[in-house]
C-alpha cells in the first residue's frame, strides 16, 4: 500500500529534477504543508514525510527552505570521492579514471551566492521556523551535496580549486530546534558544510564530510548533542568541529583528519566531553579551548601532527606557529586524561626557527587537570616530498606509517603560562618537559627510565 506522505522527487507532478531538484522538493513541501494542516486529530494530525532522492546526478538552483518538523530527505549513497585529488591531477589523466565525480543520491549546488554574502544565502537547505514548539525531528540521511568548484580568493595564487571558498553551505539551520538528525551524509567542496545555531539533542553521526571550508558549525548555543562516528576532515582556513556556548557535548569515534585549521574548536563550551577519537593534523592548534571553557572531558583521543607531505598543499597552512601548543586550553577545571599525542616533524619545519615546539598549552583560567598523557616526539630524517599530486593516498599513507629512523625531538609536553593558576600536571612530562610556576601550581614529573625518582 502506497503512502500519502512518502515522495519520490522523480515522480513528483510539479518541476524536473534533473533542471532543478530545489524546486521539486520546495513543491513537495507546499503539498505537504496543504494537506497537513490540523495539529491535533485523534492524538495527531502532522506525521510529516520522506522525501525520497534515488542514485543519480540533481542540479539545484534554487535554495530548499524547510519549516515544518517531521521531514525525512534521504536517498541511497552519500556518494563522496576526493574533489581535492580530481582537481589537483592533471585533467588530461581523468580520462584513465573509472569514476571522475562523486557519486550515489547527488545533489549538485549549482546556486553561485554574492561573494561577501551571508552564508545562509549560499545553503543548499535552509531550515527556520519560528513560534512554538521549536521545530522537530528534521532528518537528512544518505545523499551527497557536492559544492561542485571553489573559487579565486584574490591572492594571485591562481589555484582556486585549493581555497576553500565559495560561499555555499550545504545545510543551514537558522532556528532553535530539537532532535534533528543528519546521518549517513556525503558533503564535499563547500564553504561550510552544517552550520546549525541553538541545537538541542542533535544527533551528527555516520557520515563523510570533507574537503569543505568548514565541516561542522555548532554556532549560537546549544545542549545534549552528539557528533559521532563522522569522518570529517576541514581546509587550511576553517574548522573541523566548531562550538559555541555549548553544554553536554558529547564528541567521540570521529576520526579527523588534515587539514582543517583546528580539528576541534570549543568557544565558552562547558561540562562536554571530547573522547576515543584519532584526530590528525598538519598544523598546530588541533584543538582549541577558548572563551573560558568550564568542565570538559578531554580523554583517550589519539592526537597526530606531521608537515603536509602532499606536494600540491605544502604552501599553505593556519598561521600558527609551534609555540602555540597543540592543544590551548583557555578555561576552569578541565580535564586532559590519558591521551596519546604524537608529533613527527623535521626540525626545519618549526617555527619559530629554532624553537622548542608546545603540546599542551594552558593559557588562562584555573583548576585544569592533566594527567597520564603519553607523548611521543620525533624527529624524521630531512627529506623533499615532491610526489607528483596524484599520489597524495599513498604519500599520505607513506608518512603516517613511518616510524623508523626517527630521532627524539625536544618538546615542552606541558606549559603553564602565568595567567593560569591552580592546575594539576601528573606524568605528562619529566621534570626538563614540562614548564610552569609550582608555587601556584601541583606537579609530578613523569618517571625517567634510568634516572632515579
């Protein structure tokens, strides 16, 4: 038996999907919102729908706004494949390829926002609504939104494909909201991929979103959400995982990777928890404590930091150097426990030349506790990594799997800077690693083997 409330875009009466797929699903929502339109018959009245996307290749030209609850958009394969490969290969070698583009249920953005515009004019989908209750239970499940090409940033680099900008989103949710779920996504090649404001139990689990200015925007406030099991990986310019006046965050099982300018960026968050996740990257300020961040768990996570060993991305970075710390903690009584931290890097690659490079960096605030993090700090052996762009997966591979030939690199595991006060640091770090006022601060040095206590 066929439902009312389940849609195929191909099917639909009104518009052509493969002209324009906002349309279609913008018409679909009308048709919706006409038919339901009793709050309350029998104990219901709005069930909402699904709106189904079959495999194939949907230009969208025009933005889909939604502003009811209970809608499912979902289609069948979040199809990504790496832009930032494609583009940085030759096109003439496309031609040898087996798949050129990404893939499964795509939505192609084809909308060219103003530059300078607000981001919200460049989403694929935007969700606002205002009134009671908040608008509920939105779900965006199993397709792509491919941001297609990024644009000259007027550098005079001549590269636009590697800037990251472009000005569209992938999805944009205005308004305070409750239990909206996105899984199981493919997003690639936009500016910012989910920027949601005033969260409230939003599930973020199970999907790839990479090679975008910005992945994830948890911006306004925000409370009792998950970001889970997501492969995410941000530009040089942006954010992997961004939040902002958040409480009861739960971050775990995501495994980021380079090259966004942090992996994790807390901006006033308080009691969240950052745990079992591998984050690598090729900058300093993996992740970012800011705004006086209160009460969070940072716990076995396995942090990574390397040079980019790509050719076609050595030439950009965030901007900081390696006195920054890899971890700056800005805030009262949080908790850094038990992490893994490697940093491999040939010393000419440290800025400041000559420098002595930071892991942990507590800048600020009181009452942190640091305890029981391994960190191992090497030196590899000064070599060019010219491989040609196509081999970015096994240049990358190559240097992640390298751990011969190494050389201890001096390192301050821990420093404390005369802001922060009150803190204790246990076996992060031997007595010659670890720096801070221990008049005002609680220590014990990690044991040296051959050395007595």
């Amino acid at each position: 038996m066929s439902s009312s409330n389940y849609y195929d875009v191909t099917e639909w009466k009104e518009g052509n999907p493969y002209q324009d797929i906002g349309e279609v699903i913008n018409s679909i929502i009308a048709d919706i919102k006409a038919r339901q339109t009793d709050a309350d018959i029998n104990n219901g009245g709005k069930p909402g729908a699904v709106i189904y996307i079959p495999p194939g290749d949907y230009p969208l030209l025009t933005q889909v706004v939604i502003d009811i609850s209970y809608l499912k958009i979902m289609g069948s394969g979040h199809g990504f494949t790496s832009s930032s490969i494609r583009f940085n290969t030759p096109e003439s070698e496309w031609k040898n390829w087996h798949e050129v583009w990404p893939g499964g249920s795509r939505i192609l953005v084809e909308m060219q926002p103003a530059a300078g515009g607000e981001a919200s004019a460049g989403a694929a989908f935007y969700i606002e609504r205002s009134g009671d209750p908040r608008i509920s239970s939105v779900e965006f499940a199993d397709f792509c939104i491919d941001g297609l090409h990024f644009v000259d940033d007027g550098s005079g680099n001549d590269d636009p494909e590697n800037t990251y900008l472009n000005g569209k989103t992938g999805i944009y949710i205005a308004s305070a909201q409750d239990s909206f779920r996105i899984s199981g996504m493919g997003l690639v090649y936009l500016e910012h991929g989910v920027t949601i404001y005033n969260a409230d139990a939003l599930a973020i689990h199970n999907n790839f979103i990479a090679e975008c200015g910005h992945c994830i925007e948890l911006r306004g406030s925000g409370q009792a959400s998950k970001i889970t099991d997501n492969l995410i990986g941000a530009g040089y310019r942006g954010y992997s995982i961004y939040a902002q006046n958040f409480g009861g965050l739960l971050i775990t099982a995501n495994n980021i990777f380079p090259r966004g300018k942090s992996s994790i960026h807390f901006s006033g968050v308080v009691r969240s928890s950052v745990s079992n996740n591998r984050l690598h990257s090729f900058y300093p300020g993996m992740l970012v404590f800011e705004d006086n961040c209160a009460e969070n768990l940072v716990s076995a996570n396995h942090f990574f930091r390397e040079r980019e060993p790509w050719a076609p991305m050595q030439a950009y970075n965030n901007g900081l150097d390696d006195l920054y710390g890899l971890l700056y903690i800005s805030g009262d009584n949080n908790s850094i426990i038990a992490n893994h931290i490697s940093e491999t890097i040939d010393t000419q690659y440290i800025t400041p030349s000559g420098a002595t490079p930071v892991i942990i960096r507590v800048v600020s605030g009181q009452g942190n506790h640091i305890s029981d993090n391994h960190i191992v700090a090497t030196t590899e052996t000064s070599q060019a990594h010219d491989a040609a762009a196509s081999a970015c997966f096994s240049t990358q591979v190559s240097a992640l799997l390298a751990t011969d030939g190494l050389a201890a690199l001096d390192v301050i595991t821990v420093r404390i800077e005369k802001e922060s006060r009150q803190n204790i640091v246990l076996d992060s770090g031997s007595d010659a690693q670890v720096v801070l006022d221990r008049a005002v601060n609680a220590f014990r040095a990690t044991p040296v083997p051959g050395q007595s206590c």
